[in-house]
C-alpha cells in the first residue's frame, strides 16, 4: 500500500517575494506612464516594505509522509509622492499634496488663535 504525498503547499508570503523580486526595475516605484492629449504623465510613489518568514521541514520516514511548515508577516507601504508632467516643451514635477495652499491655511489658522487669544484677554 502506498502512501499519497500530499499535495505541495503554495505559499501566499512567497507571491509578496516574487513580485518584488520580479520589479527590480522603476515601475515598482514609477507608475506605468498615461499619455493624456499632448501630455505624458508619470506617476510616482514612495514604497516601503519590510517582510519576514520562517519555514519548516520533516523528512520522509516508512510510517509517516512529508512534513512542511511555513510563517510569515510583514509590512507594505505605498504612498504617493506626485507626478512628472512631460510635454514638448518641459519637464514639470508636481507634488501630490500642494505645499503652497497647505502653509497659506496654516498661516491663516495661526492668525485665526492669534486673533481669538488677543481678543479673550
């Protein structure tokens, strides 16, 4: 009577792996390029990952069939950072979040305390 192998363990930490190995190139980082009217655009993004794992193995004896075990975890993150709009003319990055707009609410809301306080005394 033989013994049935069972059947071989496909592991879901090892997909994360292999697609980061795959993408040793800039698309990881740099989205695919859109081409809109008579503009390109490219997006980017910063990536971070941090991923770990452990795995396990039992040889095969007469009385018992293969043992394998597997763990793992980890950490991914992907965060826009802008876009680079390329036309005929120039080359033109532009953040994702505006830095202009961002301190001129910061400035008006620091005015806004400053005038609340005063007006409180």
């Amino acid at each position: 009577m033989e013994i049935e192998k069972p059947p071989v363990y496909q592991s879901p930490i090892g997909r994360i792996f292999d697609k980061f190995s795959r993408h040793k190139d800039i698309t990881l980082i740099y989205g695919d390029l859109i081409e809109f009217e008579n503009k390109k655009v490219l997006p980017v993004a910063k990536v971070k990952y941090i991923v770990g794992g452990g795995g396990g193995y039992s040889g095969e004896t007469a009385n018992t069939p293969v043992g394998q075990g597997e763990g793992g975890g980890g950490y991914i993150s992907v965060r826009p950072i802008g876009v680079y709009e390329i036309n005929t003319k120039i080359v033109k990055f532009k953040p994702a979040f505006d830095l202009k707009f961002i301190s001129t609410l910061s400035l008006i809301f620091t005015f806004g305390l400053i005038l609340l306080f005063k007006k409180n005394k």
